[in-house]
C-alpha cells in the first residue's frame, strides 16, 4: 500500500524487493582486535577499471564501524551447499560462537574468508557513502579469485534457493 502522501514507506519497499533474488554472500573485516562477517546481498560490481565493488551495510550493524576501522572488507561468494553458513552469519551470533567450525582460507586483507566458496573479493574502501540507515562502501578491489563451479545461492521471497 502506498501511504497517502504518495511515499511507499520501507515495508513496501521490503515486499517488492522481496521478489527480487539476491546473491548471497558473506562480508567480513578484520583488525588486530576484532572480526566481524555477515550474511548480506548487496554486493554489486561497479567498474573494471579501475576494478571496484560496493556493498551496503547497515550503521547499527557490528560490520559497518570494523570496515571503517580496517579500511578493507573480504567478501565470500556462497555456493548453494553453503546455506547453513549464510544462516549462522545472519543471525548474530556471539563474536566466539560464530567462528566455531567454520574453515577459512588466507587474506591479503586480514578480512576472514570463507573455504570453498564459488569465489572470493578483497578490497580496500576507496569511499563510503551515507545512504539513509546504511553506508554504502565502495571497494577498489585487490584480489578477485574465482572458486570451482557449482551452483549459487540466493535469497528471494524470504528464504534462500540453489540456483
């Protein structure tokens, strides 16, 4: 329903975008102190050349300030078999308990990432732009790697799909 003044409002907006699949990967930074990951699906690919990437997260999200802090962000593209790990990083689990279990690969970044996913960015924030309740973080990328083929996750319509 659209409100009165002729302004849909956020809820709309969720249940339209709802329809929309996402991909779905997993954000991380890291800094001497802290490390951070969520589930998001957002990531967007903005330029080849320079190579840069974007990804919006929330400013009452835990990642936003550690991205800040780090300066750079891993991002870890989950296949369809990965469904478990997009849950428990969306979920907000204790910093200690979220880690236990799950098999991660080396960074050039210190940004925790994933094993075996369908492939892998690391990037240094280039910007951030402040978008209603979230920052948009440009990244200009450092490493790009493809993983071994396989199917990819999504998320539509409240729930995630192999595709």
């Amino acid at each position: 329903m659209r409100e009165s003044d002729g302004v849909s409002s956020g809820r709309d907006l969720r249940a339209a975008m709802r329809r929309y699949p996402a991909g779905v990967c997993v954000v991380g930074a890291a800094t001497e102190w802290s490390r951070i990951a969520v589930t998001i699906g957002s990531l967007v690919s903005l330029s080849l050349e320079p190579p840069l990437v974007g990804i919006s997260v929330g400013l009452e999200n835990a990642l936003h300030e550690l991205v800040r802090d780090a300066g750079a962000f891993g991002v870890s593209i989950l296949r369809a078999e990965q469904e478990e790990l997009a849950k428990r990083f969306a979920r907000g689990m204790p910093p200690i308990a979220v880690w236990e279990g799950v098999a991660l690969r080396e960074s050039v970044t210190r940004a925790p990432l994933v094993a075996d996913a369908l492939g892998w960015i690391e990037a240094r924030v280039a910007a951030e732009h402040r978008t209603g309740d979230h920052t948009f973080f440009v990244g200009e990328v450092v490493v790009a790697e493809a993983g071994e083929p396989g199917r990819g996750l999504v998320y539509r319509d409240g729930g995630y799909h192999a595709i």
